[in-house]
C-alpha cells in the first residue's frame, strides 16, 4: 500500500543528538498553532504512511499516534521544512475538540502579562477525566 506522503527524502533533515526532530503543530484551517512535540525517523515515517501525526514521546520512549488514548487524532494535511532542515511544520485538521492533554484546544492557553505573570487565558473544553477513561488502569 502506497502512503499518504510519497516519495518524501527525510534522510537530509537533520535530527538532533538524540535523533529527534521538532514539530509545529498548527491547524489547517484558522492557523492556531495547536502543540509542540518531537519526531523521530519512524515516527515521521509512520506519519508520512499513515497520514496521522505520529510522534516520539521523550516521557514513554515510544511512538505515539495522537489521539490514540482520547479519540482527537491529527489529519495530516501538509508538512513543511524549515530553511535550515531541523524543524517541521504539520498543517493538521484536529478530529476532536482537544489538541491538548489538559482539554484544552491548544497547549498555548498561558500567557505571560507584565502585571500579573503567567495568566492562563481560556478554560479547558474537554472533560479530561472522560477523555482518558480509556486508558488502562
């Protein structure tokens, strides 16, 4: 079976010292940036078959298909380079609510005000608690 992305040369990105690459997660339609995460050789693979963002989780050391524990996957769309080879950029239609962990739309919910420190600036909209019952125990 072909994959989604084709013909698609990762070897000339440059991975850092641990073999992992950063991503920009951003939405496809109104541009929020929805997350930041790492990719690794398979994880970029898998993504660029499959068309789900896949990614290496630094905690786990393991791929992780997003949204494979709540149901919020992320449609890959496009994905771009940046000039010097070390960051990529997806472009993804988020399927569910959630890009976040918290139940938040974005992970960005936190902003820095001169007078007040850091101020979390939305509420999250996803109950978290029924998000993950799906995880085993």
């Amino acid at each position: 079976m072909a994959g989604v992305f084709e013909n698609i040369d990762i070897d000339n990105l440059k991975f850092d010292g641990q073999g992992l690459i950063p991503a920009v997660v951003q939405d496809a339609k109104d541009g929020t940036v929805l997350m930041v995460a790492f990719m690794n050789k398979d994880s970029l693979a898998k993504t660029l078959e499959t068309g789900l963002a896949t990614y290496w989780s630094r905690s786990r050391q393991k791929l992780w298909v997003k949204g494979e524990s709540s149901g919020n996957v992320q449609k890959v769309k496009e994905i771009f380079k940046d000039c010097d080879s070390d960051c990529l950029l997806l472009k993804i239609e988020q399927v569910g609510k959630a890009a976040c962990h918290t139940g938040q739309r974005s992970c960005f919910f936190t902003q820095a005000k001169s007078s007040q420190g850091w101020v979390e600036i939305s509420k999250p909209i996803v109950d978290t608690g029924k998000l993950y019952s799906k995880k085993s125990k």
